[in-house]
C-alpha cells in the first residue's frame, strides 16, 4: 500500500512540475528586427517580467551570433553591476543602458559596422526564476546615404509629383471641354428643334386660309 501511496504522490507531483515551472519562468521581451545606419549607435532594449521580485542574484547575458552562424559570442554580462567584454568585436564598444528595477536590461552599441550583422539574444535568470524564455534581436546594418543619392532620390520625387500634377489637370481640362461640348451641341439641337416647330406651325398657319 505504501509503494502505490508513493507512486501516486510522484506521479501528482510530476504532473505539477510543469505548471510550478511555467509560474516561475522569466520572460524575456525585445524587438525582433532592428536596422540601423553604418557607424551610428544603437540601443538594443530587452525587458524581462518575472514572478518573484528583483532578486540581487539577478544576471543578464547578451550574446552575440553573426550571419554566418559561426559560434557564440559574449556581448554583455550583468551580475550586480556591468561587466564589459574584455576583448572580441565588442571591446569597448558596448555600455549598459538598463535598469533592474525597472525591469530593463537594454544596452547600446557604439560604432556600427557591416559585421555587426547577426542576431543578439537576451537571457535573463532572476534566482529562484531561472528558466525562462530568451529575447532575440536581429540586427541588420546599413551603408550611409550619400548626399548625391538623397538629392536624385528628391528630385525624382518632386518630378514625379508635378508630373501626376499636370496629369491630374489635363484630365480635368478635357473633362471640362468635353462638358463645355457636350452643352453646346445640346444647346444647338434644342435651337434647331424650336426652329423646325416655328416653321411647321408657319406652315400650317399659310395653309389653313387656303383649306378654307
């Protein structure tokens, strides 16, 4: 009796671990996509939300993984205070921008450069929730506009705006012409009309004496 009594309670209890798991997850929440210019800065944001309250223990990792899919690299890590990558493509060139009060764990990237292309994940473990979800953030950069390309692409632009314009007014103008004819031959037609019933009234006028 006592080996059933404990099977069952084992069989309850993983039932439960599930639910108990799912209560105690952290979620992590961040922007799928982010485009920015060549050589600007970057905010990444990254907010959690957990059950338990902010805890000291809490620990933020940012990694990084380019787009060729070669491996992992350390971007960011938050344990009681910043720690910045000491060497790799990010030395130097990330700070932390967040705050765990408030439940924020963002931080920028200075300088952007074409191989900054790949995908940025967020992971955050607030003891005793250290399960959970973790952010991705695709981040694609982008080559400066030129002046010389901003100002064909506004000159096209314009162009192309006054030349819907004139169009808009040629159809107006034809319309108005057209209308404008349109009257006249009715006006014409109605004149016409008015004279033949004048001279067949005339007509019938002349040759009533005559029937007399």
């Amino acid at each position: 009796m006592r080996g059933r009594a404990w099977a069952g309670a084992v069989l309850v209890l993983g039932a439960q671990l599930p639910a108990l798991w799912l209560a105690a997850a952290v979620e992590v929440y961040t922007s799928e996509e982010v485009v920015a210019v060549n050589g600007t800065n970057q905010r990444l944001k990254c907010t959690f939300s957990s059950s338990s309250p902010v805890s000291p223990q809490l620990s933020v990792t940012w990694n990084f993984q380019p787009e060729d899919l070669s491996s992992h690299e350390p971007v960011f890590y938050y344990l009681k205070e910043p720690y910045k990558p000491p060497s790799g493509r990010f030395k130097d060139r990330v700070t932390w921008d967040g705050n765990v009060e408030r439940k924020d764990v963002s931080i920028i990237i200075w300088n952007l450069q074409p191989t900054d292309n790949g995908t940025f994940t967020c992971q955050v473990t607030n003891w005793p929730d250290v399960y959970g979800s973790i952010g991705e953030v695709r981040l694609r950069v982008v080559q400066k506009v030129s002046f010389s390309e901003i100002h064909f692409l506004a000159v096209a632009i314009g162009s192309a705006s006054v030349l819907m314009i004139v169009v808009v007014l040629a159809v107006i103008i034809c319309r108005q012409r057209r209308q404008k004819a349109q009257e006249k031959r009715t006006g014409a037609s109605d004149t016409e009309l008015k004279e033949k019933e004048s001279l067949k009234m005339r007509e019938e006028k002349e040759a009533s004496p005559l029937e007399d």
